[in-house]
C-alpha cells in the first residue's frame, strides 16, 4: 500500500466504533511480536490536559537527549502527527510500510480490531523501530479496557484530571469515570495525580493503595505567575524558577507544572534532566488548538475546548486576556452538553459565528445559534466552515475584536485552513 491507501484502510470504516477492551489489541500484538514489550512508558490519562501534559513533558525528555515516542489523539492536521519519535510525525512511506505489514494480520483475526486498536499497534511498531525511550503515551478514551493499556510496567502512571466526558462509556460520575482511569495502575508504579475532584481522589487513592503505588501530587501553593501576555507566560514552579511557556491559557502553567512534578519522578528513574533540560523544553514546547494564536492582524485564537470543563478553562482564559469580551466561532458535537457550554460562552462572547464541524456527531449551525438567541446573543449560523471563518475574520478587523475559535478539536484543521485561504501563508499547527 502507498500512503493514501494506507489511510483509506485504515479508516475504512470496517473495523467498527469504539468497542473497549483488550483481546484484539493483545492478539494482534502478539502476531506483530509483540513491540510494546521492548519499550518504556509514560502512560497518561485525564478528562483534559493530558495532550499538553505530553507535549511538554515530551520537549523537556528530548531538551534531555533522549529519543522520545509520543502518541496522542486525535490529529489536527495530518493524521502523522498521532506518532511522532524524537519530535517528527511519522514519515508517509514508514506508515504506508507498517500498515501494509499489520494489515494481513488485522484481516485474519475473527474478532476485528477496532480503527483506534490498529493504529496503536502500527504505533508500536513505529516506535520500536526508532528504539524510543520512552515513549509518552497517551491513552484514547477511559484506560481501564484502553487500547494503549496492553502495556506491562510503565515508567509512571498519570492522571490529569477527572470530569464528566464519555459518560456512556466510562460512567455517570466522577468517582465511576477515576476507575475506568485507574486500570492504567500497575503494581509498584508511582502514580501522578493532578486532579482537584474529591470523589475523584478518593477511588484513585484507593486504587493506588491496592497496587503498592506511590502517589504524587503538584503542589499548588508553590505556583507563581509572573506575567501572562498573548506572547506566553513567565512563571516559578517550586525549585523551578523564570520558567517561560509559549502556550497561552490560563491553564498551561497548571499543566506545566503537572509536568514539573513528574520531573524528579523520572530522575530517580535514573533520566538525566537538569534545570536547563526543563527549561528549555518548556520553552520549545508546540501544542497547537490550545488557545493557540494562529494569526495577529486581526488576533484569531484556537481552542479545542469540546466539554464543560474545556470551556470553562477557555473561558477563563478569555477572561484574564480580554476582559472586554471577544467574538466566537464555534461549532459542536450534538452529544456534547452543549447548552451549558453555551451559557459559559455566552459569557464572554460579543458575538458568535456557528458552524457545523465535518464529523457525523456534529450539531447543526442552525441549531447551535438558536442556542445562543435564546441567550440574548447575536448570533449567525453558516453553510460552510469557510464562510464563518470568513465572517469572522471580516468582522474582527473593521472591529478590532479579537476572535476566539472553540468548541471540538475536530474543525481546527478547517478553520486553519480557511485562514490560510484567507491570508495566503501558512498559519498554525506544528
């Protein structure tokens, strides 16, 4: 298979939804050799966070020298960047190479694996073939019945932060949805939680306690922010100190320092990270769709909040940069809470420009600015991504507004591309 075909198969469809669980991904492995076992691990988890917890965490390792594995989903771009080894996306022609070698295996099992399954042991092999160590991996959905928990001994077990997402999958309440994210746990693993749920804490430590783990937690009262500006923000974290982070939010420096605290965690692991590893890493750091300022003239920002605690988080973000409010682009997933998403953007928002994101789980544009009516707010619906793009970025420079795009990590790579119709360069992404 060429690259093309390769993502045609892979995404064709055949191999079902999500369906948790951990047989196909074990016997697929296991016909494959079994890659994962030759590998070390930074296994994380987390309702939100967890993306920039691994791409800084993963800056800082290759700051360090190490040759580094990063698995995350889902892509903004190209779907390479679901694997990258020492901070490059796969190559076309390697992932055409390893689907074509995995795919006669894939076909011959009775049980088929799942899309999300078989991408994970592509990236298996992937990263035993560029002899990561470690890799940063992300896990899809819950963790417990997890493709990515084939895993035996993790390095560290992480855990960002609980919230209500994926309730049908992973439960109805905080304390359900900790253990489906504490089946990562493995016996003796130091355990990183970062997350501020009491009924949370309670099964996760529990969980912990079961297995012999050790459990760390970020110290909050030793967070300082110096400065926070459209450019990034400068911040002390305990011995950690004029620390700069490109990333914009109000929350990054709480996600850095999860990061931080992980540190010495993998220093008595034997990694050899100095201060100047650290920071230097968060400084390098790239993320993109995290509040990300993708153009300047006029200031357009993306954000991949697609829950209530993503919003909540962007809007606060909203907040503390532009407490005179902004223009909204947005567009959401129909099974998202998305009128209580919208009372929290309605909150900050001048006006919104909705539009319906190309996924089949996507609300109407229609539907969604009716929402928004209701809550007194001037609102308009749009065909297509690129005429409310278009509306958007017209309206901000006769206004001098600036616009923030948010609502599911699925329309970026749309809504950047418009822009770069728009402007005629390249704006965004890695």
């Amino acid at each position: 298979m060429n690259y093309t075909e390769a993502l045609d198969y892979i995404h064709c469809g055949f191999f079902g939804g999500t369906r948790p669980g951990l047989e196909r991904v074990t016997e697929l492995l296991g016909m494959l050799g079994n890659p994962q076992d030759r590998l070390r691990f930074i296994h994380v988890t987390g309702t939100n966070g967890k993306g920039s917890f691994c791409a800084m965490l993963d800056s800082i390792l290759r700051a360090a020298g190490c040759r580094t594995g990063l698995y995350t989903s889902p892509y903004i771009r190209r779907f390479n960047e679901r694997m990258m080894a020492d901070g490059s996306p796969i190559d076309d022609d390697e992932l055409a190479d390893i689907a074509t070698e995995v795919r006669p295996l894939a076909e011959k099992m009775a049980d088929k694996p799942t899309e999300f399954e078989l991408i994970t042991a592509v990236a298996m092999v992937y990263f035993d073939r560029h002899h990561c160590d470690p890799v940063v991996l992300e896990v899809g959905m819950g963790g417990r019945l997890d493709a990515t928990n084939i895993i035996k001994t993790p390095l560290i077990d992480v855990i960002t932060g609980i919230a209500l997402d994926h309730t049908k999958i992973l439960g109805d309440t905080l304390g359900k949805i900790a253990a489906e994210k504490a089946g990562i746990f493995r016996r003796g693993t130091p355990v990183l939680w970062c997350g501020d749920s009491a009924e949370a804490d309670t099964v996760i430590r529990a969980k912990a306690a079961e297995l012999g783990c050790d459990i760390f937690t970020p110290d909050r009262k030793a967070l300082r922010v110096k400065k926070y500006s459209i450019d990034g923000t400068e911040f002390d974290a305990g011995d950690f100190k004029d620390l700069t982070l490109p990333l914009l939010g109000s929350y990054q420096p709480l996600n850095a320092q999860n990061v931080l605290t992980a540190v010495p965690l993998l220093r008595n692991l034997g990694f050899n990270i100095s201060d100047a590893d650290v920071k230097n890493g968060l400084g390098a750091v790239k993320w993109p769709a995290r509040f990300e300022k993708v153009t300047s003239d006029p200031l357009f920002i993306c954000d991949g909040g697609h829950n209530p605690e993503g919003i909540e988080a962007a809007v606060s973000s909203i907040e503390k940069y532009f407490p005179d409010g902004v223009n909204i682009v947005t567009g959401v997933m129909a099974d998202k809470n998305y009128g209580q998403m919208a009372k929290m953007i309605a909150s900050v928002a001048k006006k919104v420009f909705c539009l319906t994101p190309n996924n089949t789980r996507s609300l109407s544009a229609e539907a969604y600015a009716e929402v928004y009516r209701k809550l007194g707010i001037d609102s308009e619906a749009f065909d297509g991504i690129d005429c409310a793009v278009l509306a958007a970025y017209e309206n901000g420079k006769k206004t001098k507004s600036p616009t923030v795009c948010l609502g599911s990590l699925y329309m970026y790579g749309d809504v950047v591309a418009a822009l770069e119709k728009i402007t005629g360069r390249h704006v965004g992404g890695f």
